[in-house]
C-alpha cells in the first residue's frame, strides 16, 4: 500500500478532471508494477507535489538511494526525462530510468527536506539559483521539444480577448507585456529553459551542495526562465529587492537586459492569461509589481 495524499488527489480532480482521477486510481498498481521491475524498496512515506507522486526507495542490486516519480503526463511535463539526460547531472537532478510510456521516472535522491528556500539568507538563496540557472541554460536544446515562438504567438493572439476581461490598469499593463513580446518574439531563442526554476525546486545534495529539480522543458531565451527567481522570498523593499535580483541574474547568465526584461514581462504575461482563463478578474500583484518596476527602470 501506498499513501496518496488527499492534495494530490484535489489537485488532479481541479486541473485534470476524469484524466486526473484516472491517473490516481492507477497510482497503486503503477507503484507495484515498477517497485517490481526496477527492484525497488519502498523506504518512507510518499512525496507530492501538484502533478506527481514521489516514493523513496532503495535500489535492490546496488542499494543505490532513489526516488520514484509518477506522474501524469501533459505539454509541460512530456520533455522532463529528456531534459535530465542532457544535462546528465549538471546542476540538475540525475535521471537512473524511465518508463516513456506512462513518464514514470527514477530519479537520484536528494535531501527532500532541504529547499533553497529555507535557506536564512535570501540574496544568498537568490546567487545559488542563479549559478544553477546559470549552467542549465547554457546547453543547446535537443530537436522535439516544445518552443518559446510558438507560445509567444498564442500569447500575443490571447491578449484582446483577455484584456477586455480585467479592470483598465491590468489590462494595459498586459498589453505592455504583450508589445514587449512582440518585439523579440522573431528570435525565441535556442536554449534548453527548466521553466520552473523557483527556490522550492531546488534540493539539497550528495555529490553537489544544490541540484535542480521538476524541469518543465522548453526550448527558448533564457529570458524566459527568469520570474521564477523574482517572484519568490520577497525582501523588506520589493522594488529594491527585484531590480537587485534582476541584476544579479542577467549578469550570472550573460544575458543583454532589454531582451530579458522582454522575456521576462512574456512570463508576466503568460501567467496573467492564465489567470484570466481561470476566471480571475486581476492579475497576481507580485507579478504587476515586478513588471512595473522592471518597465519603470526602462532597459
């Protein structure tokens, strides 16, 4: 037997309706299947997070410590194990096997317990992110992956249709974002992006003292790959804090700071669309705080 928690089960039911509650009931007898076949020992109590099921085991032939990840596989979380090949453990969890057909994966285990962000220095937390983001964006893509043009043209296309839906201060601000967009959408870029480089994705480790984790691959301008970083641990003085971080992160990551912020506002716009197909009639505060304060700087 397994422990599924009932927030993975909520959350499969809110964002994956009958798809998410047949992923699920399958859980168990997916565990018990590559338990089996991988020679796997269940050690302590299941993980989760919002799309996945983790199991800490041991590794029969070897006694090798790992983590079994199950998982229901969409556009985000389709290019994840191809992700960790490629970087093969650089700055990134490493990948031991994966099944293609249902995405179950086995991953090194790291120290669960430990996120980036508990660590008592912020601006410190804020460094070691950008070292790893640093390094994981440095490798070319590999060919089949989702791409950063393509999401771009649908976000661009998606704006009229979302402004109208939010008060007039929002929607401008969102059609900022999506002129901000336009201008750079010609070049999306080549790189190999995680996508969802916040502080809890990032663990604790062995053989590294911080390794990457829950890539959401895609191939595209590393500008892109930046709100994650600015969003998170907010300091005393938030406007400060974003153009500090902002800084920090262009310089660590070689990037030129006009096409950055135009990647970055893409996020900022991105989330917002999606925040309007939910049904909300504003966009998230942190996010219009961090685009009006990169926009009021100027590039």
């Amino acid at each position: 037997m397994i422990g599924i928690p009932a927030e993975l089960v909520a959350s499969q039911a809110r964002f994956n309706g009958e798809a998410g509650r047949a992923f699920v009931a399958a859980l168990p007898g997916r565990a018990r299947e590559f338990l089996d076949r991988w020679g796997l020992r269940v050690t302590g109590p299941s993980m989760y997070g919002m799309a996945s099921l983790v199991l800490p085991v041991t590794r029969g032939a070897d006694g090798v410590r790992a983590a079994l990840k199950m998982r229901l596989l969409d556009e985000e979380s389709a290019g994840e194990a191809t992700a960790l090949r490629v970087w093969d453990g650089s700055g990134a969890v490493r990948l031991l096997a994966e099944d293609p057909g249902t995405g179950t994966l086995l991953l090194e285990r790291l120290d669960e317990g430990r996120h980036l962000s508990a660590l008592d220095d912020a601006r410190e937390a804020v460094r070691i992110l950008a070292d790893l983001l640093s390094r994981l964006v440095a490798v070319p893509a590999p060919e089949g992956m989702r791409g950063l043009g393509d999401i771009a043209a649908r976000m661009v296309a998606e704006t009229p249709g979302a402004a109208v839906r939010l008060g007039a201060e929002d929607a401008a601000l969102l059609w900022d974002c999506a002129a901000a967009v336009r201008e750079v959408m010609g070049e999306p870029g080549d790189r190999l992006l995680h996508w969802d480089l916040h502080y809890d994705n990032v663990l604790a480790a062995e053989r590294e003292p911080w390794l990457a984790i829950d890539p959401k691959p895609l191939v595209g301008d590393p500008g892109f790959d930046l709100l994650p970083a600015l969003t998170n641990l907010w300091e005393a003085d938030p406007a400060a804090g974003t153009l500090w971080r902002f800084d920090l992160l262009t310089e660590r990551l070689g990037l030129d700071r006009g096409r950055a912020l135009a990647w970055t506002l893409g996020r900022v716009l991105q989330n917002g669309l999606w925040d309007v197909r939910d049904g909300e009639a504003a966009l998230d505060p942190h996010h219009v705080s961090i685009a009006r304060t990169l926009l009021a700087r100027g590039r």
